[in-house]
C-alpha cells in the first residue's frame, strides 16, 4: 500500500522534523510512504473572506499538481466524519481490499482546504471538532495510521 501525506507548509521546527521521521521509520514495516510538502501562500488576519478562498484555491493548486490520477483521496477537515483508531484501521482494510492501494491524505495550510479540495476528496476526515496547528497535525495523522495498520495485524501497540 502507498500512503501520501501531501500538505501545505513546511515543518520549520527540528522536533516535528524527528517526530515524522520516528513515524516515517515505524511506517516503512507497513507501507509505502510519501510525504509531500507545499510552500503556504501566507497571509494577514483580517483579510476578506473572498481573498483567503483565493490564497487556499493557490494552495491548492499547488498540492493537485503533485496527485496522482488513481489515488484515493482523503481530505482532513473538521467538518468530516469522526472514527475511532479500530474504525480507521478498519476503513483502511476495507480500502485495500476493494483495490485501493494508493491512499493520499490531505493537510490544509492555517485556513484549511478550499470547497474544491473537499469536493474533490472521497472522504473527509475529521480528528477532532478542534482546529490544530498543521504541523501537529502531520505527527497525529502518522500516528493514527501506524496505530491502524497494528491494530489490523492484531499487533500489540501501547494505550
């Protein structure tokens, strides 16, 4: 199975640059894994709303350039669908099975995914109702998919 991880923003700081590593390693047991990083366009608070749809459309744009064709999107957005780690896991097997092999997740910069991201998404997952910083959010994310491929080989793995 390949898994991407495609997102906006770089990690800047050294101890979310280890943390995905340590997963990156865990990872390489169960699947292939990708990670795909955008530069963010930035932007002030207080702009228009019109004008943050356009910095995310950019933001966009950039990610739906590096997909590929046939894989499997899954856009992380608040609004989504809440599963457990056995849920996860589950969704993952079942993704597998039906010929889904090529599994890419999306990470929205600080204003999140345009309408178009989540339209063109199959699934859209939520972690929380909270927002999180993107860069928590990749360590989170990696976890979660470490954590599901264990609990689908009946593998031990801490609570």
């Amino acid at each position: 199975m390949r898994i991407t991880v495609a997102a906006v923003g770089k990690l800047k700081e050294k101890y979310w640059r280890e943390a995905i590593a340590e997963y990156s390693k865990r990872l390489s047991a169960y699947c292939r894994l990708e990670i795909g990083e955008v530069t963010d366009e930035g932007y002030t608070e207080g702009l228009p709303v019109a004008e943050e749809e356009k910095i995310k459309q950019r933001e966009w744009q950039k990610i739906a350039r590096h997909l590929r064709a046939d894989t499997y999107l899954v856009a992380l957005d608040v609004q989504g669908e809440q599963v457990s780690s056995e849920e996860l896991s589950a969704r993952l097997d079942k993704l597998a099975l039906d010929g889904h092999s090529d599994i890419t997740f999306l990470i929205g910069g600080s204003l999140g995914l345009p309408a178009q991201a989540l339209k063109q998404a199959h699934w859209r997952l939520s972690f929380s109702r909270m927002t999180f910083p993107h860069q928590l959010m990749r360590v989170v994310l990696l976890e979660q998919i470490y954590r599901a491929f264990k609990i689908s080989r009946g593998e031990p793995y801490h609570k």
